[in-house]
C-alpha cells in the first residue's frame, strides 16, 4: 500500500528507484549543499508545490531538495514515455512525495495527472514543456473547451471561484526548457499569463551546459541503445543548430559521423558551416542523410517531401521537446505496414515502393525514452538553478509581475561557482586595477 496518494506503476518497484536516485546523487553535488542549507533553513516551508517534470532519478533527487525545504510536493510527468516507475515508487515510498506518472501512460491519464497536480492548488509550479501551466491558463481563461477534457472535467468539478482563486494563489512558476519558454512568452505576448515566470531554461547556468552537453550526450546514447548502429561513418543530419543542435552535432561528430546541419536561422547557419559542419537545404540533406536527428522546437520538420526520398533504412529520431517534429500522420499515409518494436524503442515503416525507414521512441524524446535522459552532472545545474530560483520567488512574493523573467545573475554566478569548486576547479579574481580599468573609459591607445 502506498504512503501517499500517488498514480505510479508498482510501488514494489522502490528499492530499485531508491538505488538509482542515490546514484544521481553522487554526481549531483550542487544540489546536495543547496539540500543541507534548505534543511537547516527552510525557506520553502509550507508551500505547496506542483511539478510537471520528466520523472528520472534526477527530478527525484531535485525534489529530496525542495522537500527539504519545507515544501508540500506533488510531481507529474512532463512526457508519457519519460517516467521511470522505479524512481516514481521510491519518490512516493521512501519520500512521501505524491507521484502521478505511469511510464507509456495515454495523454488521457497524462492530463488526469496534470489535473492531480494542478488540485494541490499549487502556490509555486515547475514546467517542463508548460503543460500544467498552459492548463492553468486555459482554465483561468475560461477556455475550458481547448483544454484537455480530463483538466476540464476536472475545473467544471471544482468551480469557477476555486479555480480563480488557484490561479490567483500562484507565487510564481518555474520553466525548464525552451519549448515551454517559447509558449510562455507566447502567453504574456497575448495578455493571458497570469502569474510571474521564470525561464529557467534561459539561465547560461541552465542552457550553456544542459542543453548543449545534456542533450548531445544522451541523444547519442538513446540512438545507440535503441538501434546499436555504428556512427563512425554514417551521415547524420541534425536539424536545428541551437543549443541542443550543436551538442548533437559536436558528439555525432566526435563518433565519427559526417554531420550535416539544416537550419532557417542564418547566423545559426553559419555558425554551424565556421564550426566545420556541412550545411544544406533538408531537402537535399534528406537523400543522403542515414540518421535524422530533429532538435529545433518546432513542428513537422522532417515531413512527407522528405520520407520520400530518404534512403531505404534510414533512422529517424526527434529530442526536440514534443513529438509533433517529424510529421508522423504524413509517414503513417506513405506507409503499408508497421512492425511494431522490430527493436526495442524502434518501429519499422514499410512505404508503398519497399523503402523501409525506422522510428526511435514514436518520435518523442529520444534521450528520455531510450536511454536515461541528461546524466545527473549537468542536471546537477540545472536542478540547482531550479531549487534557488524557486526560494527566489517564495523571498519575492508578491513583488514580481504576471510575466517572464530571467534567472537573477546571483544565483546563475552561485551556481557556476559552486559547480567549479565541486570540480576542484579554481579561477583567478580581477586585480582592483583592472576592475578600475573595465568599469573606466579614460585610457586608451
Ligand atoms: N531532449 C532533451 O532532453 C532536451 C533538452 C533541452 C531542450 N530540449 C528541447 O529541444 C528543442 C531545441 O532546444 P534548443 O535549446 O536547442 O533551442 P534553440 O532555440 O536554441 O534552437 C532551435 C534551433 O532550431 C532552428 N529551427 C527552427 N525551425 C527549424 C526548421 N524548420 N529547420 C531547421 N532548423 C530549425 C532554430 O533556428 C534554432 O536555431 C526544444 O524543443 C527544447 O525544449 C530537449
């Protein structure tokens, strides 16, 4: 029997997610000091917190922190295919921290859990993609006919005065990755966002490291794991040279693939061609490509022009944050037959003139659904940004705006800082003399 109301797999599964999350742990010890002084400090006591979070060891280790803080938690998962049961169970067994999040769950139970996290009636959220705050809003909005039904279901049940005064009793929301930045700053554009933000992701403490290093390695690592090819002299083509991209690049290149890069942004493009990586239109990438690798956060990228004319066996694989990069509905109509799991995390395509083309993960992120996702170092960062940020905004109740901010410098140069000393790496500090000489413009040639 569960400690704690939860949805999760097996509880039984505990002692296995206990030793992986003490695992991450090792590796993450940013986010231990932040722990011990949250222990000792409580700066988040009695604040209730719901978050939407991919539920690795990593994300349980973030929430061991925030607990430690006082906080009253409840996690949902930011991706259907992400969660790993085992780290769920522990969370809820051996931490009391509310779980709901089923790995391979339907979006029906994904947004009944989103509900669940939303009914804690949080005053401070973590988005991982902006499902449960876009929820919110929809709600808060009245546009109950464009949220999920499950959410709906769930605010008719509640009221209109109840869900005003959730959305009224938000301090603050934290956003972890780019996606959910881009459909914030969508939200305050519209006038609808209705409680500060703060993009996370946007952090150089978060995005420099996280999404370049993160998301190069464990994209590689999900790739290899699902289909053990061997990239040293394959063709991959990355679309998308932002900072996922390039850490894709950089580690496809590293195993000694040919890598080609597409982009629409033409400073990205050609920051790709001076880092010595072939850049081209996907239209003429897309026949010579033997792995695609979509990391732009935007829709149908790879799309029916292009299925149909890759070569047979090519790979395709998204780590962008929604499964909507590679136009699935398109490839499902090129298709006679889908052999299900020819590998494990792999589908097959058979197209009507024989061609076969493989789908990792359904098309959903790559490094989360077919490897581990980030190693905890680097989350490690991230994570860290994510507990000071939230004390941040529980200091600054009731001063910030309904609108996205930036992470303050101080707690991005804390956590740089802190992370060096963890690495035994020490830097040198201006002289006064060159202090007097950066902030002076009197000397010159
Ligand atoms: N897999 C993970 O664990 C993980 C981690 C972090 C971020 N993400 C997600 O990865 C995506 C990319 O994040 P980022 O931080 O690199 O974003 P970014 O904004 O730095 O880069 C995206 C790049 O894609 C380009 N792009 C957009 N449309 C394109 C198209 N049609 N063809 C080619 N290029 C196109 C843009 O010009 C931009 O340079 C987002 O969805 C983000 O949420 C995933």
């Amino acid at each position: 029997m569960p400690a704690v109301d939860c949805d999760i797999r097996d509880v039984k599964l505990a002692p296995e997610g206990r030793r992986r999350i003490l695992w991450a742990d090792r590796d993450m010890p940013v986010l231990a000091q932040i722990r011990e002084r949250f222990a000792r400090e409580k700066p988040l006591q009695g604040i209730r917190m719901s978050a939407c979070l991919h539920v690795t060891a990593e994300t349980a280790n973030l929430m061991r922190t925030l607990q430690a803080g006082g906080a009253e938690l409840v996690l949902c998962a930011s991706n259907p295919l992400s969660t790993q049961d085992d780290v769920a169970a522990s969370l809820v067994q051996d931490y009391g921290v509310r779980v709901y999040a089923i790995r391979g769950e339907d979006t029906d139970t994904y947004y009944r859990h989103i509900a669940a996290a939303l009914d804690h009636a949080p005053m401070l959220t973590m988005d991982d993609g902006a499902d449960l705050v876009s929820s919110l809003i929809f709600v808060a909005i009245g546009r109950l006919h464009d949220v999920h039904p499950r959410v709906r279901e769930w605010a008719e049940r509640l009221g209109r005065e109840r869900c005003r005064q959730i959305v009224q009793g938000v301090l603050g929301s934290m956003e972890e990755t780019t996606t959910g930045v881009t459909r914030l700053r969508a939200m305050a554009r519209d006038g609808v966002l209705q409680f500060p933000v703060i993009a996370v992701n946007d952090a150089q403490s978060k995005h420099f490291f996280d999404n370049r290093y993160g998301t190069g390695q464990s994209t590689i690592d999900g790739i290899i794991r699902a289909t053990d090819v061997l990239l040293a002299g394959k063709k991959i083509v990355v679309c998308g040279y932002g900072w996922c991209g390039k850490g894709v690049s950089l580690r496809a290149r590293g195993m000694g693939a040919t890598v080609i890069v597409t982009e629409v942004n033409p400073i990205r493009a050609l920051e790709a061609a001076m880092d010595g990586f072939l850049v081209m239109p996907l239209a003429e990438a897309a026949k010579l490509g033997d792995l695609f690798i979509t990391v732009t956060g935007n829709k149908h990228v790879l799309r029916g022009e292009h299925f149909a004319v890759m070569k047979d066996g090519a790979i395709l694989a998204n780590s962008g944050h929604f499964d909507v990069e590679i136009d699935l509905k398109a490839l499902r109509e090129m298709t006679v037959e889908i052999v299900r799991q020819v590998h494990p995390h792999v589908d097959e395509y058979r197209l009507r003139d024989g061609r076969r083309l493989y789908l990792i993960a359904e098309g959903r992120l790559v490094n989360l659904a077919a490897a581990h996702g980030h190693p905890p170092s680097v989350m490690d960062m991230s994570f860290a940004t994510q507990a000071l940020t939230s004390e941040y905004c529980v200091k600054n109740r009731g001063k910030l705006a309904a609108r996205v901010y930036d992470v303050p410098n101080e707690i991005e140069d804390t956590v740089a800082r802190l992370k060096l000393a963890s690495m035994g790496i020490q830097i040198d500090t201006l002289t006064e003399e060159q202090q007097r000489y950066l902030a002076g413009w009197e000397e010159g040639t």
